[in-house]
C-alpha cells in the first residue's frame, strides 16, 4: 500500500470522482436530447432506450477485462487507454447518420466508460485502509454524484444552441480534460513488484472462483438491487420528467438535484460516521432510510391524482440517502475479499451490477415508466430485495463485522484465487 500522505487528500478523490463522472455523463446527458434523437433518427421512445441499455450492456462485459487488465499493466496505463477509446468513440457517435450506428458508437462507449468507476475502486483500496478508505469512498462518491445532477442539466443548455450532436461533442472535450488530469495527477498505486500476468485461462479460473463464493455473489446481488431502486428512475427520466410531471427538456434539474443531493448528503454522512459507527450499523440505518423512501413513495403514489415537483422527487431523495449510506461499505467489503487482485474482484462486482441496470433499462423501465404508482411498487421491491439478501449474507457472519478493516472481511477465498 502507498504511504497516503504522499498524494493530497483532496486531490485523490476529486480525480477519482472526475473519472467515476463519465459513465453518468454519458447516459444523462443525452436524456434532454430524447425526443430530437428520436425524431432526427425516425425512431420510437422504446427505441431510444436502447441507447441506455446498450451503452449498459456492453459496459458490463467491458468491465470484466479493465480490472484485470489494470492489474496486470498497472492503474494508469488502463484509465488513459479507457478515456481515449471513450473520447473517439463520443466523436464517432456525433457523426451517426442512422441509429444503428449510433447504438455501435454507444457500445463503444460503453466498453471503455467504465474504466474510471472499475480501476478507480481498486486505486482506493491500493491507498488506503479500515476508516479512511471508508471515508475516501464516501468522498469520491459524492463528487460522482453530482454528475447525475449536471450532466441533463448541461444537455438541456447545449441542445438548443448545439443540437443532439453537441452533447456528444461535449463529452469528447470531458475525456480530453480528464486525460490532461490523470495523466498529470493520479499516481500508480499498482507497482511492477505487485502485477499479475493477463492469462486467459487464470482469469477464467480466478472469476470462476469469485463467482463460486457464495458471500460475495450475496454483497454484489445485494447491491445492485439496492442502488436499482434509484437507478430505476434514472433510467426512466425522460418518460418520469416529461409524461408524468409534465416538465419540459430544461427542467430535468427537478428530479436530478433532490435525488442526487440525496446521495451527496448519505455520502457526506457516511464519511463522518467512520469511526463512529460500525459499518453493520451504518448499513442497518442505510436501509432504514431506503424502507422510509419506499413508503413514502408509495403512500404519495396511491393518494396523488396528478404528480408534481417537488413532492414526487422527495420520497426518491430520502431512498437515494439510504443507498449512499450502503453502497460505499458493501463495495469496500467485496474488495477486502480478495486484496490481491482487487481489480479483478471490482470487475465482477461492475458485471454483476451493471448487468443488473441493463437490465432495469432495457427491460423493466419500459415496463413501468409510464405510472408513478408501477415505478414506486417496482422500487419498493427492488429495495426490499436487497434488504433481505443483506440480512441473509448476515445470517452467515454472525461472529464477524463489516466495516473494511485490513483484508479480513472474509478470509480463505482471497488467498485461494
């Protein structure tokens, strides 16, 4: 592990936060564009969620490799070669001329996009330990969320004055900005000492052994279902903002700054809770807060004849503090089983969970979009989904506490793969 007090405190995380934006901006920032695409490209709304799913998709499968691959050839070389087949791929994407190839550019997109949230999760772990990668995470996640606040927002200008294509443009002056960054700030925390050879067939059997390990598989279902019940709405924000509160492409800022100020504060807060409460206890109040948001989601989706802004986002806002309060500790414990290929570990836990939110875009978002009550029901299980996978990964560790203490969160399995 690097000394931490080498690299600043505050610069780590705001590079780590920058490189986490990407993946957000290049979902949100197009969901103003919705309607221009379509109509520019002669395609239909279900269609045009395809660029969402996709772009998932193939992020899924792209992270499996980047994790490896960073392990192997070191943290920065990965995230430059990442950010620079992302920027290429942004520009060919403001190019399509037909919507099937803009989809190929989105899954270009996606296959690179992921490397600043994969190889970024390993960085934190490379540096520090126990409270203060706690509180690291926690730092970093709530400059990563902000971008989901900005990025419609930032759309929503460049569209009048730019059209669909400047947003593309836009984000190909992103990747620039943030190769110039990393290349100058963000040290090598993977050291030619600590590499692994890429093989084929040891990546097999490592991810076979990962996957085979029932704790983890629990932690990484556990979360996606838990961060599914936000990324739900997100995913469904063109149809939630324009049909059913009936605001217009400008006006996105209504639903993204109270749910992502959500997940800002619950990660302000769990970064203060470090050290004061246990990660089992901070987890335990996480769900509470997500239990208290899907109530209250319900209740308003039964009582309401027409929703509105504010009081339709609020309940969300409330559910988006829980999940911020979980997510950071549950990551932390995944990378703690296996402190030896901690990229690897990342990019399964990436898999399992963006397979998941391509799912919730492709597929059940369509589904549900349309009515608040569909959309508050489908969040509520999400989040009572994860609730109970929690207590049943609980039900095996009755001796042993979560918090990210040394590599001691689940021994055996990390010395085996």
């Amino acid at each position: 592990m690097n000394t931490p007090n080498r690299h600043p405190r505050l610069l780590i995380p705001l590079i780590l936060g920058s490189l986490a934006m990407i993946g957000p901006f290049a979902i949100d920032t197009i969901f103003p564009a919705f309607p221009a695409i379509a109509e520019d490209l002669s395609v239909g709304s279900v269609a045009m969620q395809q660029t969402i799913s996709v772009y998932l998709l193939v992020y899924a499968f792209g992270s499996i490799f980047q994790g490896p691959l960073s392990d192997a050839l070191g943290r920065r070389p990965v995230i430059l070669g990442g950010l620079a087949v992302f920027g290429l791929a942004s520009a060919a994407a403001a190019f399509a001329e037909s919507f099937s190839m803009l989809l190929l550019w989105r899954g270009v997109q996606g296959a690179s996009a992921g490397v600043g949230m994969v190889v970024g999760r390993a960085i934190i772990r490379d540096l520090y330990e126990g409270d203060d990668a706690q509180r690291l995470m926690s730092h970093v996640t709530m400059i990563f969320g902000i971008a989901p606040a900005l990025a419609p927002v930032i759309g929503g200008w460049i569209l009048p004055w730019a059209g669909w294509h400047g947003i593309f443009w836009f984000l190909v002056g992103f990747s620039l900005l943030l190769i110039a960054v990393t290349a100058r700030g963000l040290p090598e925390t993977q050291p030619p000492a600590r590499r692994y050879p890429l093989q084929a067939g040891s990546l097999v059997r490592n991810y076979a052994a990962i996957l085979s390990n029932r704790r983890f598989v629990l932690l990484c279902v556990c979360g996606g279902f838990n961060f599914g019940a936000i990324f739900l709405y997100i995913s469904s924000a063109p149809a939630f903002v324009l049909d059913i509160l009936k605001l217009n492409e400008q006006q996105f800022a209504w639903f993204f700054v109270p749910t992502i100020a959500g997940i800002v504060f619950g990660s302000f807060l769990n970064g203060r809770l470090a050290g004061r409460l246990s990660g089992r206890r901070t987890v335990s109040l996480g769900f509470g807060l997500c239990a208290a948001g899907a109530c209250g989601n319900l209740v308003y989706a039964l009582l309401v004849v027409r929703a509105s802004a504010p009081w339709a986002v609020l309940p969300v806002m409330l559910n988006a503090v829980g999940v911020a309060l979980v997510f950071p500790l549950l990551t932390l414990a995944m990378l703690d089983m296996y402190p030896r290929q901690r990229g690897a570990a990342s990019s399964m836990q990436a898999f399992i969970g963006l397979g998941f939110n391509a799912l919730i875009a492709g597929i059940i978002a369509p589904l549900v979009q349309h009515a608040l009550l569909s959309l508050a029901m489908t969040a509520a299980a999400f989040s009572l989904s994860a609730w109970l996978l929690w207590r049943v990964y609980l039900l095996g560790r009755r001796e042993e506490s979560l918090p990210a203490e040394a590599d001691t969160v689940l021994p055996g399995p990390a010395e085996r793969v």
